[in-house]
C-alpha cells in the first residue's frame, strides 16, 4: 500500500490515541473484510469545542487516516465537525490506493454515529 508523505507520517507516528471516557458521545466502525475497527470519542468543552480521542485497530491505512482526521478534528464544534469531508481532507492529504480507500469510509462512519451522540 503507497501511502503520501504526510499519511506516512501519521503512520509512523499517530496523533496520541486514547479514549476520552464515560461522558464523551461514541461512534464505532469496522470494516468486516479486513477486520478494521475504529472507536471514535467526542466531548465538548465549555466552549463547544471539542475533544477527540480514538482507539483503531487495523491496517496502516486506517491507522494513517485517524491520525490525520483526529488532529485535523481537534477543537472544531460539533458544527463544524459534521461538516467535516473525510474524503477531501484524505484527497488533499495525498489520497488512498484502492487497498487502502476503506479507511476514510470507516471513518466516516464513525464520525456520523459519534456526532449522532
């Protein structure tokens, strides 16, 4: 799998992952072909900004595009962050090979169920 410079870099080294707890609004996601897991967590603070905290399991790719969304996601509303293209900010970050396109669909997933609460 090619991955850009700069996915190849949230590959090598993610954004911290970690869960934020029981308050945070949940979203999960798999992908059942390859067996990926996404579990993403959102928690506004006073200010309605908010924290994203995550934990995958799966291929480089999907590894790749949480680490970028969740910093790319770090502090924005939940306004915001419901318009928040996936497959743009993938697009202009280098873009996915064939094997690796589920990752942005995966997370994608798991932001519409975590900002559905």
């Amino acid at each position: 799998m090619a991955l850009s410079d700069l996915l190849a870099r949230h590959l090598q080294n993610p954004q911290p992952a970690g869960l934020l707890g029981p308050h945070a609004d949940v979203g999960q996601a798999t992908n059942a072909a390859c067996g990926d897991e996404l579990r993403l967590e959102l928690e506004a603070d006073p200010s309605g900004r908010l924290r994203v905290g995550y934990r995958v399991r799966g291929c480089g790719a999907l590894v790749a595009v949480a680490s970028l969304c969740v910093e790319r996601l770090q502090g924005l509303t939940a306004a915001e962050a419901a318009a928040f293209d996936v497959p743009a900010v993938v697009a202009a970050a280098g873009g996915l090979d064939r094997r690796g396109a589920h990752a942005a669909r995966v997370f994608e997933r798991a932001l519409k169920a975590a900002l559905a609460g």
